[in-house]
C-alpha cells in the first residue's frame, strides 16, 4: 500500500512512500513512547502506555531534548534497535 504524506513546511512535491506493514498484535511487542518534550506530553504518554501494557505490549520512554528541532540521529537509531513500534506523543 502507498500513501501520500503532506509536509507542512512549505512542500512543493508530495512524497509517495510505501508504508510499513502493522504489527500483528501488541502482544509482545514493544513500542517505543517518544515524549518530544512539549507541555502535558508526559501525562498524554503515561496514558497510551498504560493502554499498550493492557494489550500486552511492553513500553519503553525516550525523550527529546526539545521539541523545536528533530530528534538527534542517534535517539533515532536506539529506538529503531530496541522497538518494534514507536508512537510520538504531542500535547500541549
């Protein structure tokens, strides 16, 4: 399945990616929980991981050091060895 994603800065070209397939279940999963540092993240995050241990799933935290600039490449590549799943919470 492709898909169309739209970037929000200023984008001329839309990008057409192939997007990964869902995991079969959460069971056994771990999905990695990106807080990305913006007001009430914590609390929205504390909820969804609350939900994923119901499903069985195990969570594990990161953090951005701001939400202003992109995550640092190696947060990224820590959470893409240790994760099956990664969810971004925003919130304010």
């Amino acid at each position: 399945m492709t898909t169309t994603l739209l970037d929000p800065t200023s984008e001329l070209q839309p990008a057409i990616r192939q997007l990964n397939e869902r995991l079969p279940s959460l069971a056994g999963a771990t999905v990695g929980l990106l807080d990305i540092s913006k007001p009430r993240g914590r609390e929205f995050l504390d909820e969804v991981e609350l939900q994923l241990t119901r499903l069985g799933a195990s969570v594990r935290r990161y953090t951005k050091p701001t939400f202003t600039r992109v995550a640092p490449t190696e947060l990224s590549q820590q959470i893409s060895v240790e994760c099956d799943a990664i969810i971004e919470g925003l919130a304010d």
